[in-house]
C-alpha cells in the first residue's frame, strides 16, 4: 500500500545525507577535521562558540545527528507500516549504518585522523546514502505499481550495476588522495606534469593519477549506460541514465576546478558531493532497472530442447 507521506519522508532522509555529505566535504576543505579535539561532546559542551572552524566540525556533527534521529524515525515507521519484510530489514539496516558512521566519525577524531578509517567514514557515508535512496525507491508508487513487462535485452541492469561499482571505486581512490592530502600532487590539468603520464615520483601521484584515469573510466561506464537505456526504450530508464551522464560531466569539470583553483573551497567540496550524486544515480538506475525489466531469458540446454520436442 503507498504511503505518500511515508515516501517523503524517505525523499527527506536522501536528500538531507547527500547534504550531509556535503557538509563534510566541507569540513575537510577547511581542515577543522580537528578543530573540535573531543568527541561526543565539543570542548565538554552540547553547543560550542560557533566560531572558526569549529563551525564546521561542530556544525556537521549536529546535522549528522538530525540525520541519525531521521533515519530512526524512518527505521520504526517502516517496521510498524510495512507489509515487506525486505524493506523493513532495510530501513532497520540503514539504522545501523548511520549509527556506525556516527562511531567512526568520533574515531577520526580521538585517533586524530588516521587515514584508514577517514577513508571508511567517508566509503561509508556513500553506502548509507544509497541505502536510504533504495528506502525511498520503495516506498514509491512507481516501485508498487511497476510490474516487469518487458526483458532487457539492452543490458541495462548489468550496464548500471557495472558503473555503480567503478564509481564507488572512484569515490574510494577519491577519499584515499584527499585524506592522503594529493589532491595537488599533479598541480596542472589537463596534461599531469606537462606529459600525458608523469613520472611516479611519490605514492601521491600515483594515488592522483589514477584517480584521473579512473574518471575516464567512470565516463565511459556511464555514456555504457546511457547507450543501453536508449535501447531499452523505456523513458524513465532514460530520463536516469541521461541524468547520469549530465553529472559525470559535470563532475569532470568540477574536478578539473579543484586542481585549476588549488583546491579552492567551494570546487572542491563540490566535487566530493557531486561525486555521491553520480553514485546515487547509477544506484538509482540500478534499482529502476531491475524493477522495471525482466531478466533477458537463458537459451535452453540442448537435453532440454530434445526432451521439450520428444
């Protein structure tokens, strides 16, 4: 049964994470990872003087517990609502991932920002935003309506789940050279060091470089996509993959920003928020792919033919 106001609460959730994430990007542009040194409290308070960077930390800390208490009101609407119990493991396990992110945050304050686990906490911040993505998908009329009526044939589900994977990979070389600070490792663009491939003089340039090759690899993933959506002739599938690409692209030039600007600010907070949209759309094509298409049908075994004509 839809529940309209349930679905939006569920579209809220999404898009208060892809803020969330936004606002940590936020955070570690500005380097006040560590401007708040204690955890849970700020300097032994609830609310600390907003002032410099604790602005940032202190308020990306209460915006990811508005975001906790959204994602448990969400969690028990569903459990108490709910007829699938696919949907209310869900909801509960984006519970748990949220409370999980909220532990690793406060680690990569009190183990003063070790790599390994800031890289989890941001890996996991995409993860949880996806999940609370397939909440809302759903919880949509389109997903109860929706009933498979024609095969893909065009790949579009394999297409969608492919580039779901390469750009969360991307997203974690991503998180690897921002923690690693080597977001200025290659200081030029397009070219890297004047040459098409520089010389691995250092880990961050190696870490750099292949983030930039792992970009052309997401946009030839994504234009994969948009060619088997095309194909598929389904409008919504599309409308989604179409969306996909147009991020891409704006993502490269996003990226191409943050180096030109040396890493100014705004670019390059960005970039890493951007960078979760085009993750949340090839989830999202993903999701409407297998919902909307029936698997392409296996060819029979020959035993199979020959039983089937004797």
């Amino acid at each position: 049964m839809y529940d309209a106001w349930r679905h939006r609460f569920a579209l809220l959730t999404a898009g208060a994470t892809l803020f969330l994430i936004f606002v940590g990007g936020l955070v570690t542009s500005t380097g006040s990872g560590l401007a708040v040194p204690d955890w849970p409290l700020s300097y032994g308070m609830l609310m600390p003087p907003m002032v410099g960077g604790i602005f940032f930390e202190h308020g990306h800390r209460m915006l990811a517990a508005a975001v906790g208490f959204l994602t448990l009101v969400l969690a028990v609407w569903t459990a108490r609502s709910e007829r699938r119990i696919g949907v209310r493991r869900l909801a509960w396990s984006a519970l748990g991932v949220v409370i999980a992110q909220g532990m690793l945050g406060g680690l990569t304050v009190l183990l003063l920002l070790p790599t390994s686990v800031s890289v989890s906490h941001a890996c996991l911040a995409q993860t949880f935003f996806c999940l609370t993505l397939a909440l809302a998908y759903t919880s949509s009329r389109e997903w109860l309506a929706a009933a498979p009526v024609e095969i893909d044939r065009a790949g579009v589900s394999a297409a969608a789940t492919f580039a779901t994977g390469v750009v969360f990979v991307q997203l974690l070389l991503g998180a690897l050279m921002r923690h690693l600070h080597a977001g200025l490792a290659i200081p030029d663009f397009p070219l890297a060091f004047g040459r098409l491939v520089p010389h691995f003089e250092s880990a961050g340039v190696a870490i750099h470089f292949s983030h930039r090759v792992g970009a052309a690899v997401v946009l030839l993933t994504v234009v994969r996509l948009f060619l088997s959506a095309r194909r598929s002739g389904l409008g919504t599938l599309r409308r989604t993959a179409t969306a996909a690409l147009l991020l891409v692209l704006l993502q490269l030039g996003l990226g191409a920003s943050t180096v030109l600007s040396a890493k100014a600010v705004l670019p390059t907070t960005l970039h890493v928020a951007m960078g979760a949209a085009v993750l949340g759309a090839c989830f999202f094509a993903v999701l409407r792919a297998r919902r909307l298409l029936s698997p392409v049908p296996r060819a029979p075994e020959p035993a199979a033919m020959v039983r089937a004509t004797a």
